[in-house]
C-alpha cells in the first residue's frame, strides 16, 4: 500500500466518512434492534429485509422536513452546533488504527488529538442547547458540562495508566505494545497495574457518559426534558445530533477497543489483522446497548456522586499504583 | 469499610443485571405480528354469537323458535325460519345480529334450548361502515358449510312466504305481538298457525 500522497488522504478521507456514515446509521438499526431483542420483541421489521431500508426511510423522512430556526435563537450557533458535533468523530477516526497498516494519519499525537478533538462534541451540544434559547435545552446544557468535566477527570487519569506504562501517544504504538495473547492487553496487564480491568471499567464508564448515552443520558432526558439540548431542532439538524450520537460512539468504542482491547491484536497472538478491531469494537458497540437496555437512567446527583466520589478517586488510586510499579519493577 | 463493601456490592449487581438481560436477548421473541397473524382464541372465548351447524348435514340447528330474539335486551337479533320441503321442523332462513347493540351479554345463547347458538371466536371485529356489523349469520354459516364441503343447503320455499317472520321491535311497524306469534321451544309449530299459502 504506497499509493501517492494525495491519493492515499483522498482514499482515506472518503473511506473515513463513508465508514462514520455507514455506521451512524446503521447503529441506528441496530440499537432498537437490540433494544427490541432485549425486550423479546423482533424490533423494526416492515422496511426491508430484517427492517435493514430503516435507518434510510428515516434520513429521508427528517430530510423531507422543514429545518425550522425558531424566532429569537442564535441563528449562527444553531446552525454550527450540528456541523460541530459530527467532527470529533470523523476527524478523531483518522488516527485510530484499523490495522497495522490501516490508519489514515499514523502520528505520535494521536492519543491527544481524540481527546482534545473529543471535547468538541460538549462544545457543539452546549452550543446547541444555549443557542435555541429553550427553557429545558438550557437545562440540558448545564447538565451537560457539568457532566462532561466530571467524567473527563477520570477518563483522562486512567488514560495516563495507560500512557505511563506503554511510554507513547502513538496510537498504532500502544496496539503494538499489546502483542501476543489476550492477557497482553491492557485490560489484563494486572502485573504492571494491579487494578487494570478496573482502568477499563472506569474508561468504559465515562465514554458513556462523554458520548451522552444511557444511563447517563442526562442532555437528552427525554422523559424530564422533552428532548434536552435537542428540543427546538428539527428535519436533518435533529438527524445530524442523532447521527453523532453514534459515530462518537463509534469513536469511544474504537479509542476502548486501542488502549485497552489490543486494537488489532488477535486474542491467540497469531492471524492479527482488521478483523479483531472491529470485531472488538462492535462488541463495546454492542455492550454499550446492552448497558442502555438494562439499566435506568441515574439521577443527576447520583451522576455527579459516582464520579467524583467513585471514580476519580479510584482512577487516582490506580495512577498512582501503576506509577508506584512502574518506578518499583 | 462499609463503602468499599458497598461500591463492590453494587458493581455485583451490574454484572447481575446485565446477566439477566442478555439471558432475554437469546430467548426468541414472543411478538406477534398482529396484522399478518393473529392468536387464536380459546374455546371459551366470548364473541359475538353465531349458528352451531349440525355435523352431518352441514345445516343449522337453529328452528327458528325466535328465544333469542326475545330474550336479547337490545334488539339485536333479527331472525326468520321456513319449512323446508318435506321436513317437519322449521329451520332458520335468515339470522343477523346488528353487532353495534350487542354487549355480548350471552342472554341468547343461555335461553337457547337445544344449544343452536354458540359464541364464536370472532374479534377482528373493526369495520369502516355501520352496515358491515349487520352480522348476517345464516350467510357466513351457509358459506362456511359449502367451502367444507357440505351438500347444498335446501332453499326456502319462496321469498315472502317464509313461515315465520321476526323483526327486531324497533322495526316492528304494528304491535309487537301480532308479528312474531308465540311458539314452544323444541316443538314444531302447529299446523294451525301456518300461513295460508303452502309452498308448492
């Protein structure tokens, strides 16, 4: 694969976006789909084979729509906090390695790209709440930061664990490290930190919070806050938030499967390739539905408690333990 | 270190949680797809009424004693009956149940004496005009007979001279009693009180 320069970003560019695209919206079966199937119900079947046209008759129904700007919004912010959400996960996926040789931009910043890029996606739903100058969208934007800065302390503290030990930013790096059978992994690595399965927890944990999903669904709300930060938007602005819903899910779930999961790493330590990623990672696509499924959404307070209370304290306990073994060993 | 008992307790009952739900994702589901199937119901179920059919012949048992008639509290049964052609009981001709005074009450079926009437399973029971829940349920039974092969039922001797016409009151025109003459259940009508003009 030593395609010209221009050629290669090109392929990589339109790959990436019709990768996030496809899975957007086929996330968007798959979750009441899955949702369905948790609740013993076939989920979404008149549209197509298995239902699987869905997710199109709904692009085209919202995009048949009116995109309404309500009178009295900012109309410049309501219109760029759509655009805005959807870029940490398109731009975040170049770094992330598919496989060996699969990744668009193989930087040794990688790490610190998606995570700077990520807090966009806060940005973008903050913005839109705040513009559209709704009562329970202002709600939602509160909440919203509140919680994104609550969960990104512990987010970012097991991501130092895992920095710490594997020495790089370099996302294609830190998979390399994990070679060999699963136990190599970073989710396992117990004898350089003890209490690594928890890391994962933890960096499970707060993705979900990050990306808004149930049970922490606290900027949607739908049964509190008619549709949180979403509530004045309508047509394809409402699909677009909709959409990267799931791409950024798509992201945290790909960041998960990187630096903890192995990336490409075969669990046998043979046959590594593309396959064992995605596999990977639409298994935490697939746990992160099982989890909305299962449990309610908290309460606010008790969002805010599990974080700062629970897990920052945990994941500081873990920096400082795996730092402790990396100066002792 | 009652917390940590607590924090690893409730990390427990997730795991638990997840357990059970992903125990339901592998079970098949128990949707039922509502226009494209429907459930059968069970045989005690209370529908509307309809004709019980008579196992060899295919016919009804109805004879037309018009119990039903008198005993249904909202008028819903209209029902004639006739002699058929050499044979000593009446049988039914005509039955219909206007559906939108039915309130399934069963009056009809428990005054019934030989059990000629039944309820039946029926309850897609929507329909788009008021006239459709005119039942008319001689007809479904005549239809439901031929399609399982009975032999054809025998006509009624001819239209307008059916041995005993019943309307419900409301479409009565004279007095109630001077339409629908009085009759004993289980017995054949007296010759007496036939009309004047006999089939032929």
């Amino acid at each position: 694969m030593s395609l010209p320069e221009p050629f290669r970003l090109a392929a990589f560019v339109l790959g990436i976006l019709s990768f996030v695209g496809l899975n957007a919206a086929y996330l968007v079966w798959v979750e009441p789909n899955g949702a369905g199937r948790f609740q013993r119900r076939p989920g979404p079947t008149e549209a197509g084979p298995a239902g699987l046209l869905q997710p199109i008759a709904d692009a085209l129904k919202l995009m048949s729509k009116q995109l309404i700007v309500p009178p009295g919004v900012d109309a410049t912010l309501f219109r760029t906090a759509p655009v805005l959400v959807m870029i940490p996960a398109l731009v975040g996926l170049a770094v992330i390695p598919f496989s060996e040789k699969l990744v668009a931009l193989d930087v040794n910043f990688g790490l610190l790209l998606v995570f700077a890029l990520g807090s966009i996606n806060v940005i973008a739903v903050m913005l839109a709440a705040w513009s559209s100058r709704n009562k329970y969208a202002i709600i939602a934007a509160a909440r919203v930061v509140s919680q994104n800065i609550a969960y990104e302390i512990p987010m970012l503290l097991v991501v130092i664990t895992v920095i710490l030990s594997s020495g790089t930013l370099n996302l294609n790096e830190i998979v390399r490290q994990q070679e060999g059978w699963f136990w190599n992994w970073n989710a396992f690595k117990v004898w350089v930190n003890p209490l690594a399965p928890f890391t994962f927890l933890i960096f499970f944990t707060c993705m979900l919070a990050e990306t808004n999903r149930a049970p922490f669904d606290m900027a949607e709300a739908e049964s509190e806050l008619v549709a949180g930060a979403y509530t004045e938007y309508s047509s394809m602005g409402f699909g677009v938030f909709f959409m990267a819903e799931y791409a950024n899910i798509l992201l945290g779930c790909a960041i998960g499967t990187v630096l903890f999961l192995g990336g490409w790493q075969s669990p046998i330590g043979m046959f590594s390739g593309a396959i064992w990623f995605l596999l990977k990672m639409y298994f935490l696509v697939f746990t992160v539905v099982w989890i909305r499924w299962t449990f309610p959404r908290t309460q606010f307070y008790g969002l805010l408690n599990l974080s700062w209370k629970i897990l920052i304290p945990v994941s500081l306990f873990t920096l400082l333990l795996s730092s402790a073994m990396l100066k002792l060993l | 270190m009652k917390p940590i008992r607590e924090f690893f307790s409730g990390l427990k009952s997730l795991f638990i949680g997840m357990g059970i739900t992903l125990r339901q994702f592998f079970k098949p589901t128990i949707t039922l797809q509502y226009p494209h199937e429907s459930l059968k119901m069970p045989k005690r179920f209370r529908g509307h009424i309809e004709l019980v059919r008579d196992q060899e012949t295919g016919r009804p048992l109805c004879y037309a004693c018009t119990l039903c008639q008198k005993a249904c509290p909202s008028d819903c049964i209209m029902l004639e009956g006739a002699k058929m052609e050499g044979e000593k009981k009446k049988s039914v001709t005509k039955y219909v149940l206007d559906f939108t005074k039915c309130s399934l009450c069963g009056a009809c079926v428990e005054v019934c004496p030989d059990d000629c009437i039944q309820f039946s399973n029926q309850y897609n029971l929507a329909c788009l005009s008021k006239d459709e829940y005119l039942v008319e349920l001689f007809k479904m039974l005549e239809d439901e007979s031929r399609s399982d092969g009975f032999p054809p039922w025998p006509k009624p001797p001819a239209p307008g001279v059916a041995d005993n016409k019943a309307a419900p009151a409301s479409a009565r025109s004279g007095p109630p009693s001077a339409t629908t003459p009085v009759q004993n259940p289980g017995t054949p009508r007296p010759a007496t009180e036939k009309p004047e003009e006999k089939p032929s």
